[in-house]
C-alpha cells in the first residue's frame, strides 16, 4: 500500500505545479478526477476488493441502454 501512495503522490508532484503555473483550472480539475479516481481505483485493487470486470461494466451499460431504448419504444 505504501508503494501505491509514494507513486500517486510522485505522479501529482509532477502533473499540477506546471498546471498551476500556466493558470490551466479547466486542466487542474480535469487532472484531478482522473487522478481521484485512478487513487480509489488502485486503492480497491490493492486491498484485494472484488471488482467487476471491464466486460461486465459494459455488458451492464448497454443492458440498461436498451431496457431504456425498449420503454421508448413502447410509447411510439
């Protein structure tokens, strides 16, 4: 777990000061949720939590689209 912070922390110690510096908020926000969400991320991967697979978010996804697609389509 430790490794995992000591490399996040390097990554942001690297990406936000020039960020900061040439005033890039739309970029600094930006760089921020992907970050966020790469730190919560590793963090589940890391403590063994189980995490559904790219297949199944997709599989999950596109099922809710047309469930949604199918409730349109009755109306018309």
């Amino acid at each position: 777990m430790i490794w995992l912070v000591i490399i996040m922390v390097s990554v942001a110690f690297f990406q936000v000061p020039p960020l900061l510096r040439r005033k890039q908020w739309r970029e600094l926000v930006g760089f921020a949720l992907v970050w966020l969400s790469a730190v919560l991320y590793a963090s589940l991967v890391v403590m063994d939590f189980p995490l559904p697979t790219m297949v199944e978010i997709i599989k999950l996804t596109y099922e809710k689209i047309n469930m949604a697609y199918e409730s349109l389509s009755m109306l018309f």
